[in-house]
C-alpha cells in the first residue's frame, strides 16, 4: 500500500479479531465521510503541515477511501454518505463535481458542501447536475460574524431551507456554539428547523457533537420528537454517549458515520473534566489535541475506538441483531436510497 495508505500493527490485527471481527455485520454503511481531491482547491494550495488531510497527502480519494476499508474491515461490504471538506478555499462546484461521479446512488451517495451566500438556483443545479442527495452547511461559511455567536439560521438561510423541503434532501449539521448539543439557542433552532421544514431531513453530525456524557443528558428527548431528525455517530468515541444515545433517540433515526479520513488516524477521544480531548498518536491537528510525543502507549486507529465503543453501547442499550444492522445499514441506506430514487430516479 502506498504510503498514505494504512497499515495495520498485530495489536490493531488482535483488537480487530478478538473485539470487532465477530460482532460487526456483513455490511457498513459510514453516513459521514470527506471525499475530496485536489481539483476541489486552488492551484497551488497546500494544507498546512499539521492538518489531518497531509497524512493522506493532501487528498482523501475515492480511491483512499477504498484501500483504507479493505484494510479496517476485511471482507465488508461498504456504503458511504460523502461530501467535501468545508474549507473556507475549497472550490463548492469543484467538489460537487468529485462528489457526485464517486457516487452511485445505489451503495454510494453525495453531498454538496454550501455557504450561506450560495442560492438557491446554484445548489438545486450542483444537486441536479451531480445527482447529489443533499447539502453540507459549516459554520466557517458564515462570514462577518464572530464565530461564536454563530447560530443555526446564520448557517441555514430560509431560501436554501425552502429547497431542502420540496425536494426532500438530507443535511448534515455540524452544529455551531459552545455548549453544542446544551446550548439552548441550538435546541431552540433545532426544533424550529426541523419543524418549519418537515420534508428536510437533517441529521446531526457527531450527536451534536457531544463529546462528553454531561453535554447529551437531557438533551435529546425534545429532539427525538421531530421524525426529520436524525444523529450521525461520527467521531463519538464515548461508549456512554452512544449508549444514552441508543436510549433516548429512535434507533431507526441514528446512523453509523466515521469523520474518514480523520477517524482513520491514531487517537481516541477522552472526556476530561466536562470537556474532552483528542489524545493523538500521531502528530496532526484536529481540535482539542493532546499528542502522545513520548509514545507512553500504542494507539490504534479513531476509527478502531469508535467501533468498540457502539459495540459496549449496543450490549448494554440491548440492542438485537437486527437493529444493529440496521445501524450500520439500513437506516442511513434507506435514507440516502430514498432520496435518490425520488430526486434521480436512480
Ligand atoms: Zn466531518
């Protein structure tokens, strides 16, 4: 494998067979993947050094995408949800473009990336053309405002909610603010979101991402009211979190994602005195980062972690056969099926 590739040590051989290998389903289907080349940046960009995205050389293909499951999950079969990385330079058409011809509507689905000066015109033709089956907000596209008063409706402007109600798309949210999924302005936005907009299906990235057991207590009961809402599990590697999770959301509305290519380095998150961080194996900058420069212990890989942790959280929620599998398949392939076979006829 090439050098960006993955490869795996004994203990990541072990942990896989003796944790993993038996209790995941035949099939996995990751709603939350960066699927990007570098037609999607400016000539001559570069990321910086630390960023995640330089230990894939600066890219994360398709391709990568492929060599690196075949790696994790031997002999799985493999369906993904993709969008860009929302990066203030990435080119959104250029993106839409890679994103829609690595999808095929049928095990693999896409995604535009979308700034709020985006219109309505430009994001129905990006979804049209690239048979893509939703959009991707980030807060960084929301300019001239200090970042953290950022809210929902700066991220959302109602002329892009109108399109995502009558065509029914899917909108993965990465929720701004602080307190996160705590915050009250984001419960209020939330509901009045996913309300306003009954055909929108929005799912929220990384459980709103609460990373920490104090920040999804209480927090979901309101939410699991509105059917067009839905939780991606991305990046959550507290097997606390997941479990509450399992038990205070509808299952059918809570879907496998991963962060790829992020999950696929070397860390685990930890809560840490009502916060968490990112103890890293390897020396990139993803947020609240604690590198281990000493190597005091052999990490395996984000993805690894999250894994076991929706593992511990399945056992003890109580979780069947079944809805396991629909956790990490049907749910978010029914989503994503549906959508394109409306939106596409594919
Ligand atoms: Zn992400």
């Amino acid at each position: 494998m090439a050098e960006t590739g993955l490869s795996l040590t004994a203990r990541d051989r072990a942990l896989f067979e003796r944790d993993l290998s038996g209790w995941l389903p035949e099939r996995l289907f990751d709603a939350h993947v960066h699927l990007f080349d570098r037609s999607t940046f400016p000539a001559g960009f570069a990321f910086p050094p630390r960023e995640c995205y330089q230990r894939f050389g600066g890219e994360s293909t398709h391709e990568l995408f492929a060599d690196a499951m075949a790696a994790l999950l031997p002999g799985r079969t493999l369906g993904r949800l993709a969008f860009g990385t929302p990066h203030r330079q990435a080119d959104r058409d250029a993106a839409a473009r890679y994103t829609g011809a690595t999808s095929d509507n049928r095990s693999t689905f896409g995604m535009t990336l979308v700034a709020p000066s985006d219109s309505p015109e430009v994001l129905e033709r990006r979804i049209r053309e690239c048979r893509l089956i939703g959009f991707k907000p980030y807060r960084s596209y929301v300019t001239g405002m200090d970042p953290e008063a950022v809210r929902v409706p700066d991220m959302l402007p109602a002329a892009q909610m109108e399109l995502a109600d009558a065509l029914g798309l899917a909108i993965t949210l990465h929720i701004p603010k602080e307190a996160r999924l705590a915050d009250p302005d984001n419960q209020r936005d939330l509901l009045a979101l996913c309300r306003r907009w009954p055909r929108a299906q929005i799912i929220l990235a990384h459980i709103g991402r609460a990373y920490w057991f104090s920040n999804v207590v209480g927090q979901l009961d309101a939410l699991a009211d509105c059917p067009n809402l839905w939780l991606d599990t991305a990046m959550v590697n507290h097997a606390e979190v997941l479990q509450y999770a399992l038990e205070h959301f509808p299952r059918e509305r809570i879907l496998f994602g991963s962060d790829a290519p992020i999950a696929w380095l070397r860390g685990k998150s930890v809560e840490i005195n009502d916060q968490y961080a990112y103890l890293m194996g390897e020396p990139y900058a993803i947020g609240s980062a604690i590198y281990d420069a000493e190597h005091v212990v052999q990490f395996t890989f984000f993805y690894y972690e999250m894994l076991c942790a929706l593992r511990q959280a399945c056992d003890r929620a109580g979780l069947s056969r079944a809805e396991v599998e629909a956790l990490f398949w049907d749910n978010a392939h029914g989503l994503c099926r549906g959508i394109a076979r409306r939106l596409h006829g594919a």
